[in-house]
C-alpha cells in the first residue's frame, strides 16, 4: 500500500490523466491557427513563450504516465525531502511528486507555475489528493519565484515548463543540488543548449535520455 495507488490519490490521477488524454493541444484551435514551424519557434525561444503557453492556459499539459511513475519512484528510492518543480501546470506531476514525499514521511515540494487559472486548477487537485500540506505554489516568473527562499539542499528537480528557460532554471538551482540529486526534463528535445549543458561531463552530470524526449540527469557531485 502507498499513496499513489490507493485512494483517494489513484482515483483522481486516473480521472485527470483520462481528461488529459481528451484535452490534447492538437486539438485546440488556438493552437492549429499556428504553423508547425511558428510552434517550434516559440518553444525554443526565450522571450516570446509567453504567446505560446497563454495559448495553452486551458490545458493540462502532463507528464505521461510513465513519466509521472518515474518521479514517484526516483523520489522514493532518494528518499527524498526536498523537490523543486518548474512548471506545475494542473498539477499531475505535482500530485506524482508530493505522494512520494508522503510516503518518505514529509518534506516540501515547492513549485512554480505563471498562469494563474492552473494555479487554481493545480490548488484543488492537491487538495483532493490530499497532498496540500506538503506543496508551495509559487506563482508568477520561475525566473524569480525561484530565485528566494530555497532550501539549502534540493533532492529532485522536475522541469516542465517554458523549455527554453531550462538552463537558467537549473542555473538558480544547481548550487543546492545534493550528490545524487536526480533532475528530469520533460520535452528536453526543444532545449538543445540544456541537453549539450547536462551532457557534458565537465558539468558535473550523467545523463541520459528517457522515454522519447524526457531527459535524466543525476548529480554527480
């Protein structure tokens, strides 16, 4: 028995990963009004993401579900205490994260999400998995919410957010990752500088890629 597969946590996962599944981006039309080659654009830019995801502000956008296993067992076999979150979205992996937490017997899962509808969405979801105790939204520019207040040692950080901010998020970070630290990206095909950036073992990383695009890295000192 655990929290992520027992109620009322496994339940709603089910619901909202069922919802996600319905709620793809290729069907919005706000998204189809772009071409393929504008969304890339926007992906991989740092100052004009914002039309992008503003354009995404009703949907989920997840983690898979495999994605959302690894993180509960990556937190788990760390034991760790201590998560930072880029990009919270719905709160799916939020919800992934926070049960390990729980079944390592506390800690704090800070994470950072800009629109504040999915703050919201991500503020009852929580609530109804019964994990709100354990997580801080922080809302508004990851650039600056997770600038302040960290804590001094950081055991897993997920990025899913804006893609091309993922080396400058990990810069604010990086000094306060533990030896053994897991980082995964999600979507990290779109950040070519941040895959060349974990890769390089002069940086101190091993990684590796992970089902399709997500990316895992590991601390090595």
């Amino acid at each position: 028995m655990n929290t992520l597969t027992t109620d009322p946590l496994a339940s709603l996962l089910d619901r909202l990963f069922v919802q996600a599944d319905a709620a793809s981006p290729a069907t919005s039309p706000a998204v189809a009004a772009l071409s393929s080659d504008e969304r890339e654009r926007l992906m991989r830019s740092k100052t004009e993401y914002l039309d992008l995801y503003g354009r995404l502000k009703d949907l989920p956008l997840p983690v898979s579900r495999a994605t959302g296993s690894l993180l509960y067992m990556l937190a788990r076999g760390c034991r760790a205490r201590s998560i930072v979150e880029f990009g919270t979205s719905f709160g799916i992996s939020t919800l992934h994260l926070a049960a390990a937490l729980r079944d390592n017997g506390g800690g704090r899962l800070i994470t950072s999400e800009f629109e504040p509808s999915k703050v919201a969405r991500a503020r009852d979801n929580l609530a109804a998995g019964g994990l709100a105790d354990l997580v801080e939204i922080r809302q508004g520019d990851a650039l600056e919410t997770l600038r302040v207040d960290l804590p001094e040692r950081i055991d897993l950080v997920l990025l899913d957010g804006a893609k091309a901010l993922y080396p400058e998020v990990l810069g604010l970070l990086e000094s306060r990752l533990v030896a053994g630290a897991f980082v995964l990206a999600d979507n990290a095909d779109y950040s070519p500088e941040y895959l060349a950036y974990v890769r390089s073992p002069a940086n101190g990383y091993l990684s590796l890629p992970f089902d399709e695009d997500v990316e895992l890295s590991m601390r090595l000192a």
